[in-house]
C-alpha cells in the first residue's frame, strides 16, 4: 500500500520537529506587562477579580518591574489608581506631577533607564469622579474635543515623567494628532505613541474596573467601537496613521483576531494586541476549577495572538511567559 504519499503528520511526530517548523513563536521582547500603582496603600493590595495579579505600592511596583525586565519582556504598561477623593470632573490629577500614575513613572524610569520601554495609559477614566474617558459635557455626554485639551495635558507630563511612550486609550476622536503637537511642541520629539486604534466595548473589560477602581456608571459604547463591526478598524487605522501613530493596537484580542489580522495586514507599523483582564480572568478561573490546563491554555492564547498578526502582546501573564522562554520550558 503506498497511499497516502504526503503525510503532514511527519511534521508533527517529535516536540523537536514540531519545534523545527513552527511558523510562529512567543519571545519575551514581544510581550509587554501592564501593571497597577495604588496611592495611599502600604502593601500590594490583590485583586480579586484577577488572582495573581495587584494593584501596587511605588515601592513593589520597582521591584516587580525589576523582575519582569530581568526576566526579558520588552514593555511595561503602568496605570494609576488615585484615591478617590483626588478625582474630578476633569481628572486633573492625571497631568500633575505628583500625581500617583507620574510618581510611578518617574520611578521606573529611574531605576530602569532605558532598559525597558516604559509606557503610560494616557486615559482619564482611572481620574475622573464619574469613571468616563473624558470630560462631560452639559448633557453628560463625552465632549470630544474639550478632552483633547486635557490628553494633550496629561501626555506631556508622562513624557516629563519618563514615559518612552504613550498609549492613549480614550478613543477621542483626533487624540493621536493632539498629543504628538503637545508633545513636539514640549520637547518630546523622541517619546512615541501606540494608538489604541480599533478598541471595542467588551464585558471582557469588567475585572479592569476593579483594578484600576473606576467610578463607571453605564458604559463607553458612544465612543469605543462597536462588536458588530469589523471594516471600521481599517478606517480608525488610516487615521492613526495620518496622525502620526507610531505603533497601532487591537484590544481585546482574543475576541477580535479577525480584526487584528486585519490591522495587521494592512499596517505598515508594528501592531500590538491587548489579552484584557476578562480574558485572563476566564482561563484562571476555569484552570483554577480543573477545567483546563493553565500553563497549555496560556500558551495557546499567546500563540493565537501572535498567529493572528500582532508583534507585540501585552498580558498579564508577560514575566511568566518570558520566564518560560529563558528556561526553555516554553
């Protein structure tokens, strides 16, 4: 019997082989770890949502970043968690110096130099006393163009703070334009912008509010885009680029890696991809329940990230990936 001639499982018969032919990997320079800063806390204060993950002290924040960077992760993305009596209609504790998410940066910076790309959300929603993105307007709805006003305040104190790039999240329409003539116009020609390009409303966000201590009330959908849609990320994408994107981002990712394949293909920049605090919370809930296996599903959903286009992943799971990679026990 000679048939059948090609078998593909040949390509499949020993881990090494498997190894040999794979056609994409995960590498610790490719992932980028968000993490928590919390004023007017004294230890690492968990999150219950998100086991495993915390909201930091200055001082924990230094010592975990130090160990994601030893470990070789290419990124740090910080947000800020203001007590909640620093909040205001405008949050303007985002752009003031000693501001929790700039005493974080500064931090970083100083301790990690230019070892790391250490990135800022440049969002209001952690600052303001009503949880939205941006300033409201009369009818309480997100005046677009009165919130650039503050983005581009708040970006250039994260680049006065040491941020090496900024990741403006809102989904205000314009903000890329904005922040880049705030930052040029401050000195800030070198400090780069990963634009938040196609970021949709999701319940896969809802353990994020807890972390970050959101005021929300309702929801974003009159300015994050719409699950239904998949062409209009392409038009987002074309206008980030006209305004100066340097990096572009798909977030969710694990919910949208049509999109992201999109993005990818047609991006003549690197593209990122968020796996959101909702995706990690489901794969450590069904491990922690003996319905998966943790390590394989984290693995495989890094991997589905990377296959779908993105360059770059930012995950909570980024200092034990990377950990993996340098054991060689990926």
């Amino acid at each position: 019997m000679t048939f059948p001639h090609v078998r593909p499982r040949r390509l499949r018969i020993t881990p090494a082989v498997r190894r040999l032919v794979a056609e994409v990997s995960v590498e610790p320079r490719q992932l980028v770890l968000p993490m928590f800063v919390r004023d007017g806390i004294d230890a690492p204060a968990p999150i219950s949502s998100m086991p495993g993950v915390v909201q930091h002290t200055v001082d924990s924040l230094r010592a975990a970043a130090d160990e994601a960077v030893r470990a070789g992760v290419g990124g740090i993305m910080l947000f800020g968690v203001p007590d909640d009596a620093d909040k205001d209609d405008e949050g303007s504790v985002a752009w003031q110096p000693d501001g929790v998410l700039n005493r974080g940066l500064r931090a970083l910076r100083e301790d990690l130099g230019d070892t790391t790309v250490i990135m800022a959300d440049t969002c209001l929603d952690e600052f303001t006393a009503h949880g939205h993105c941006g300033v409201l307007d009369g009818a309480g709805r997100v005046d677009n163009d009165a919130t650039l006003e503050r983005y581009a305040l708040m970006a250039v104190a994260q680049a006065d703070a040491g941020a090496h790039m900024l990741g403006p999240s809102g989904m205000m329409d314009g903000q890329i334009g904005v922040i880049r003539s705030a930052l040029d116009s401050a000195g800030h020609q070198d400090v780069s912008i990963l634009a938040y390009t196609a970021k949709y409303a999701s319940p896969f966000y809802g353990p994020f509010r807890e972390a970050v201590g959101s005021s929300l009330v309702g929801d974003r959908r009159t300015y994050q885009q719409d699950a239904a849609n998949r062409r209009e990320s392409l038009r987002e994408l074309e206008l980030d680029l006209a305004e100066g994107a340097d990096l572009v981002m798909v977030k969710p990712a694990m919910s949208y890696l049509d999109v992201l394949a999109d993005v990818a293909a047609a991006s003549p920049v690197p593209v990122a991809a968020y796996q959101i605090s909702g995706e990690y919370s489901m794969i450590t809930a069904a491990a922690q329940n003996g319905w998966i296996d943790r390590d394989a599903a984290i693995r495989e959903s890094l991997l589905s990230i990377r296959r779908a286009g993105a360059d770059i992943v930012l995950t909570y799971w980024a200092t034990e990936a990377a950990q993996w990679s340098k054991r060689g026990t990926w």
